[in-house]
C-alpha cells in the first residue's frame, strides 16, 4: 500500500517538525518556503517537556542540550519587589524531559539537521491550492506548480494556506507590543538569575533568560500597551527604541533594570493571536501550529504545541492509505483542537503561573508520541493519565 506524499507548505519550526516526525513515519515529504534563505532572528525561546519529549523522538535532543541552557525553575516573580509570587522547580524527572532555553535559530538548525537539503525548496511563495478530491495541486509566485496527495499548512499567523481553505481574515491585536533582545551576558555587572523569571507589573510584563549552556547570552521579551499602527506582515521584527524600552520599566527590580541598561538595542513585533478555528481542514489540506491556533507567547507554548502537532500528525497518517487521509486529518483535529484552544485562552488571558498552586502537569506532562488519540488530549483537570487510559 504506497504511503501518502505530503507537501507542506513553511519551514519554520511546525514545517520543519513536521517533516521530521513524518519522515520518521515513512512518509516522503517536500518543503516549499516563501523565504530565499534561512536567517539568524534575535530571538530566544523555551522548550518545556511536552515539546522536548517530540523533539527526543526525532533525534534533535543531544544537539538542543549541548547548546542550550537549562534553567532551574519556572520562576514568577512581582515586578517592582522581586517577591516571589510561584516558582516550579523543573528537574528532568519532574515531567519525563528538560526544560531548555535557546536561540530561536539553534532550535531551528537542530530541525534542519534532520531533513535533507533536497527536499527543503525556498523562494516558494505559495498563492494558489487545487483539490478535486483526488492530489493537490500547489501553485507558486515563480509559476512553478507541484502536486502532493495532501498539503500541510505550516506558515504561520499570516497563513496562506489558511486563506485558501478557511477565508481571509485578519489576526487579532489587543494593543500589546513585545520588545525582545538577544545579547552578550558580559555586558552585564553580575549574573542574572539561573532561573527562567517572569517579572510582573501591572499592565505589563518581562521574561528574561540565558539561551546559552555557558550563561554567555541572555535573552528578554517583554509585553507592554502600545499600539500597533506601523505594523505589516513584513515588519514582524521592527527596531524597537531602546530608551523607551527602558522608561517603560523603570520602576520595576533593580535585576530588569540592569538587564536593560545593558542592552544595546532590541526589536519590537506586535502580539497576534485569533479565536480558534471553525475546522482546521478541507479535505486533503490541514493546518497546523500557528497557521490554526496562534497564540500569545504568555505561556511559552507557541512552537511547543506546533511541535505537538507535528507529532501527532505523524501518528495519524502513519501506515494510512491515500483513501484514507481525510480521516487521519479528522483523528487530529479532534484530539488536538480542545488542547490548543484552551492554552489559546490562557494565554490570551495571561495568568498562567502568576500565583496559585494549579497543577501544570496536563500541560507540561503531555506525551504527543504516547497519548490515545482517540480521545481528547488532556486540559485542565484531566490529567495525561485519564486521557491515556
């Protein structure tokens, strides 16, 4: 029974975990990217264990962990005092994997090591899809085509492919701005805290870590009210000024002050999210990551639950027929979409690990290669082992 051929369309983190967990399956893939090469973007990010646990079962672990640095704790902190309002020490026994902080682009690489060069095709601005129930066809800005027996959509919060298939619309801005920075830890007086912290305030907030296993780099994003009218898609990573950064948090602990008087400039991008999704398929093309549940960055769970998905996905279509895709698509989407639409709301909401003693286990516990798919995978108050039983 030949295995369905899959086009996924974006290579970013989902595209290319996806390619990793499907090539994994046994099932041939091909990438089409919009962008003409692969760039080294400011940014950090965090893997906690539900996506560290996806990314040992492709491979990539050994390299994340020589790189990356592993933080303490989840460490939740008041903006101005330091007082501690939660702090969840995170041992590697705690949740089955590390949590690791990184550069977004070693994360990225680490990705890329596992897919061949050949099958990766840049330049592939995707603007048209045809399915007739029988393959797909892909159309590109260049005039090339190409065809797949199903095509995933993993292009983002701009996504095309989710024009295509769902209806435009547009992502929504609550009039939050996220200034972030990667930057050398020398120029720092002294060290920060080995924990991952999130400083609040108010009506705004700041995380800061190292995103190097020897402390050399650090990295911070924070949220402040701003408006967005200088956005567009392009402008996802515009300059961002600097002393203005630093008068929105002058009044906060003397640790964020330091980090950000040490700071030598920084990028802003506005803060996108959507309400969840009617479908996240027709027919044989289905969306995945933030192509269909964008999210704030408020719980570190964008790339995370894109990272889930990949997973999952390959569980499904693995050993299927072609006949069968459209109900491999349909598995999916009934096990993942109560996930992502509740961490979706959390997110949004921006409470997650502010205080209280909730157990974050249904989320950091969450095992994409082992959970039964044939139920919803776990939320709040349902715990990995009830979803699993």
């Amino acid at each position: 029974m030949p295995s369905p051929k899959i086009a996924i369309v974006g290579a970013g983190m989902a595209g290319m975990a996806a390619a990793g967990t499907l090539r994994q399956a046994g099932i041939e893939v091909e990438i089409y990217e919009q962008a003409h090469q692969f760039g080294r973007i400011g940014a950090g990010i965090q893997m906690l264990p539900n996506s560290m646990k996806v990314l040992r079962g492709i491979g990539v672990e050994p390299m994340l962990r020589e790189r990356a640095f592993a933080p303490f704790s989840h460490l939740n902190r008041v903006g101005d005092t330091g007082e501690i309002k939660r702090e969840l020490p995170m041992p590697e026994d705690l949740y089955g994997a590390p949590f690791l902080c990184m550069h977004r682009a070693d994360l990225h690489e680490a990705l890329t090591s596992i897919v061949p060069n050949e099958i990766i095709h840049l330049d592939k601005k995707l603007v048209g899809l045809e399915q007739d129930g029988g393959p797909v066809t892909l159309s590109f800005s260049d005039g090339t085509t190409a065809e797949a027996d199903a095509v995933i959509g993993a292009d983002g919060v701009h996504s095309v492919v989710r024009e295509i298939i769902i209806g435009p619309d547009r992502p929504i801005h609550r009039g939050r701005i996220a200034y972030r920075s990667v930057f050398s830890s020398h120029l720092l007086p002294k060290e920060i805290s080995r924990s991952r912290t999130k400083w609040w305030g108010e009506d705004r907030h700041i995380v800061i870590y190292y995103t190097t296993c020897d402390r050399s780099q650090l990295y911070f994003v924070t949220s402040v009210p701003e408006p967005a009218e200088w956005m567009t898609k392009e402008s996802w990573s515009a300059k961002g000024d600097v002393k203005e950064l630093r008068k929105a948090y002058a009044g906060f602990h003397s640790e964020v002050r330091m980090v950000l008087e040490a700071c030598p400039d920084c990028h802003k991008w506005a803060i996108l999210e959507r309400d969840p999704l009617p479908s996240w398929s027709q027919g044989r093309v289905i969306l995945i990551g933030d192509a269909c549940h964008p999210m704030t960055p408020y719980m570190a769970q964008g790339a995370a639950t894109s990272i889930e998905d990949a997973a999952v996905l390959a569980r499904c279509l693995k050993d299927i027929s072609i006949e069968a895709i459209e109900s491999a698509f349909r598995r999916f989407e009934a096990h993942r979409k109560p996930r992502t639409s509740r961490i979706q709301e959390i997110s949004s909401a921006n409470t997650w690990m502010s205080g209280g003693n909730d157990d974050p286990g249904w989320l950091y516990g969450y095992d994409a290669w082992n959970v039964s798919l044939d139920e919803p995978a776990p939320t709040p108050g349902r715990s990995e082992k009830s979803a699993a039983a």
